[in-house]
C-alpha cells in the first residue's frame, strides 16, 4: 500500500513538470503506420491525444504524411475493451537510434473529434485528474 502511494506521488510530481497542455502517457501500444509505401507494425513509446512517439526500421523524413492505427485498450463500465483509432499524421521528428532503426514523433493533423476524445479517455486513466485531458483541442 505504502508502495502504491509513493508512485501515485510520483506520478503527479511528474505530471506537474509537464508544460504541455496535452499530458501524455509513456505506454506501449500497438500501431501501424504507412509511409512512403512502407507499412510499419510496432509499438508506442508515448502517447497523448496530439501525437505519439514510436520506432520503425526504415527511415521516414520529417514533413511525411502518414496513415496511423492505434489500439486503444479502454477500461470501460463493462469491463476492459479495445478501441482502434485511425487518423492521418505527420512525422515531425525523425532521430537515429544507436540500437538500429529511428524514433519518430508523429503528430496527428488530421484526426475525428471522437477518434481523439478516445485517445483523451485512454491517457486520462493513468494521470491524476488535475493533469487530464479536458477536450482542449
């Protein structure tokens, strides 16, 4: 319990040196993204309700257009279920990673209100309610 407390402080400290105005939620979820004729399976390493940040193994230059599918895992009233979200995005960063391959951050620039108020419910679970997505998009 002690534990689970301490973590909880912790989150909220971080979420408190957060300036952006979208918190976001370093969480792996699955996503396919095509670019260039390339179809990319793999996973986030953070999400919020603008963009994500992912790796892929070919390099993709920054100002790409790009197709996304993002697997959204939503704990709902009935229990735990899977939404999928697609929209449209941009590359905006592309960085060389020392493993191989690139981290890419996306930003998703043509995205339905109700495709990004489900990524909102999905981020909002794991931060504490002072830091939430309010629908300020």
């Amino acid at each position: 319990m002690l534990e689970e407390i301490h973590n909880t402080q912790r989150r909220r400290e971080e979420m408190r040196k957060e300036k952006r105005l979208h918190p976001r939620v370093n969480h792996s979820l699955p996503v396919n993204i095509v670019a260039n004729g390339y179809d990319f399976a793999t996973t986030t390493q953070n999400v919020s309700c603008l963009g994500t940040y992912c790796h892929i193994k070919k390099y993709v230059p920054p100002f790409t257009k790009i197709a996304i599918k993002l697997k959204l895992p939503i704990v709902t009233e009935h229990g735990r279920q899977n939404y999928s979200v697609d929209c449209n995005g941009v590359i905006v960063r592309s960085d060389d990673d020392t493993k191989g391959g690139f981290n890419v951050a996306i930003f998703f620039n043509e995205i339905k209100d109700n495709q990004r108020k489900l990524i909102s419910k999905y981020v909002n679970q794991f931060i504490p309610q002072e830091s939430a997505c309010l629908n300020r998009y």
